[in-house]
C-alpha cells in the first residue's frame, strides 16, 4: 500500500508521474538507454530543457524577458543572490518570518550591508512581520520568502514597490495563480511542488542580470548559467526530466483547478482543527494561515505521540512537525489529493472520539 504522504519535502508525487519516471528508467523514448544514461549535451537532454522552460513561461504567464534556469543547491541561492545582486557598497532589505528567511539573510551579511525591514522573530514566527508603509528605494532589492514551512505562514500579497523583488518560492510555487513578473528573480526547490530532490528552478528577469557587476567563478554567476542553457556543468538529469513530467501534471490538471483544490484542502483541515477540541493551531492570525503547511499542536505531549502511532497505523506519514518546533504539520502540496486530506480530518475525529469517551 503506497502511504498518504504530508511530508514537507521530499513531498508526494502523482502516481502518473512516478509510473512514467519509472518507465523512463528502464528506456527512455525508445533510445535504448535509461534517462539516467542519456548525454546531459544531447538532443534528448535539450528537449527536456527547453520543454520545462516552455511549461514554466506559461504555467508562470511569463515572456521572453526571463531566463529559466535549472540548477542545484537550494541553500546555495542564498549565496548566489547578494553575490550577483549585492555589491559591497549597497545595501539589500530582508524580511524575517521564518527560519529560512533568517538563514538567507546570515548568507547575504558575507557580501553586502543588511537591512530587515520587518521580523516576527520575537514571537517565534507565529505570524507574519508587519511590512512598512514604505520600503525605500535605495535597496539593490528586497527579499522574502512567500511561505514558510517549519511555521505555516504563508503571504496572500506582496510589496508594492519599485525595488527589485526576489523571493524565495520554494514551497508554494504554482500551488495558486500569481503575478510571477512582478518579482525581478524567484526560485524554488523542487522537491515541494514540481519535483523531487536534487534541482532548483529559478526565473530571472534578463534585464536584472545587466546589474551583476561583481566577478564571479562561473559556476555562480547566473549569467553564464543562462549563457549555458543551465548545462555549465553536469546537470541532475532525472530530478528535470522528473520536473518536466510535474508541470506536465499541473498543466493537465489546470493552474485554477490546482488552486481551487489547494484552497479546499486548507480549509478543510483548518476548519477540523479549530473544530477540535484536541488539537489548536500555531498561526495566531487567520489571514497568516499557510496553505501548504498546515501547523498544530495537541495538549499535551502524550497525546502528541498517540495520535503520531494513529497515524503510523493508517498509512500516514510526514506528518510531525519540525524538529525544531514539534507538534504536527501537515504539507498539502499539488500531489496531495482532497480525499488524503479527508482521511487525515476523519482520522482526527476518531482520536478526539476515543480520548472523550
């Protein structure tokens, strides 16, 4: 029996897409070898890139003026930005609402001046940082992380300001429709919405790359990146093709469907656990609430353990939270269906049934 999986990432696939990796496995397109196998300089390998690049641009909505690139190293573009983006004498913003905008900013601090225009940290991330009425437009840019995974917030809007923005997209990418060109680079890891571990995607403004003025090795510079058609080294070749064959997926299935049936899931678990009276939320305000990473808690750490064992028992899996902050958390990606958020929501009134009897 294949397990419900809520896991924050490596996250579930569709069963479609695994049959089909599987498959290519073996023999990809008849070509006698393995998609593990193929030239990365190849036909077969450019027509995976330039497939993936043409499902971004319109999953995205985006134009020619962006470059998409398929790298590795998701902590790596913390590095990356500020040594691109940043240059000694400038000063980037930063909001802190969570644990890995925290981390982007300690990278960014090795490279330029740093300025957090807005942090939560104080209330340990339980909400989002209130964002100032005005954002100054001295910064080279501003970054933020539009979801946060260890502690379920998640933004709804984003600044309206005339300083380049950059976000961090890991967990929400293409789960909603969103105005993807209102960001002057955004990128994710793909093991959350689009793939599995081992590539990240990024989308760059070419205009923002005229900016880059600081000397990089090669290999870090995202303009030879886009010169190289990401191959400036061996790229990971299964984690994009496997990438390509997830935004065949949510192209298939339809960004207003994805996004319907993300705001369904959400709000069938939340409305479970406000109903409960075993478990609470960690969000303190509503409007904060993640629709990816549904975070709660029960009263006490026994039952924290009960209902982990429950949960064991039925196949569910993933479901504890950070190790860092404990309690649970419920990752409600694009591969996760409505009717797996139901068994979790059933499985919740039958544990708050039996420790009220």
């Amino acid at each position: 029996m294949h397990k419900i999986n809520f896991g924050s990432g490596p996250a579930a696939l569709p069963q479609t897409v695994l049959q089909e990796a599987s498959d290519s496995v073996r023999e990809y397109q008849n070509s006698g070898l393995s998609i593990l196998e193929i030239p990365h300089r190849g036909k077969l390998f450019d027509a995976i890139l330039e497939e993936s690049k043409s499902l971004v641009n319109e999953l995205c909505e985006l134009n020619d003026e962006y470059e998409i690139l398929w790298l590795q190293g998701g902590r790596l573009q913390f590095a990356m930005i500020p040594m691109n983006f940043l240059n000694e004498n400038e000063t980037a913003a930063y909001i802190d609402s969570g644990h890995w905008a925290a981390e982007a900013t300690d990278y960014a601090k090795q490279y330029g001046n740093i300025d957090i225009i807005a942090s939560s940290k104080n209330d340990n991330y339980n909400h989002l940082p209130e964002l100032p009425s005005n954002i100054s437009n001295k910064y080279a840019y501003l970054y933020l992380t539009t979801n946060n995974t260890i502690y379920g917030t998640q933004w709804q809007s984003f600044p309206d300001t005339d300083v380049p923005l950059i976000a961090d997209m890991s967990s929400d990418i293409l789960s909603g429709e969103r105005n993807y060109k209102n960001f002057s680079l955004f990128y994710a890891v793909a093991q959350k919405n689009i793939g599995p571990a081992g590539v990240t995607f990024i989308g760059v403004r070419k205009d923002f790359l005229n900016k880059i003025i600081r000397k990089n090795a090669p290999i870090l510079d995202y303009r030879q990146q886009a010169f190289h058609n990401s191959v400036l080294n061996t790229p990971p070749v299964f984690a994009i093709y496997t990438s390509l064959l997830m935004l065949r997926w949510i192209k298939q299935t339809g960004m207003k469907t994805i996004t319907e049936n993300n705001r369904i899931k959400a709000q069938l678990l939340y409305e479970e656990i406000d109903r409960n009276n075993l478990f609470s939320g960690t969000v303190t305000q509503e409007s904060h609430r993640s629709q990816m990473n549904v975070c709660f808690a029960t009263k006490t750490k026994e039952m924290e353990s009960a209902f982990l064992q429950l949960c064991k028992e039925y196949q569910i899996t993933g479901i504890a939270g950070h190790r860092s902050v404990g309690g649970f958390r419920a990752s409600l990606y694009n591969a996760v269906s409505i009717a797996d958020v139901e068994k979790l929501v059933s499985l919740m009134r039958d544990f708050e049934k039996s420790y009220n009897d």
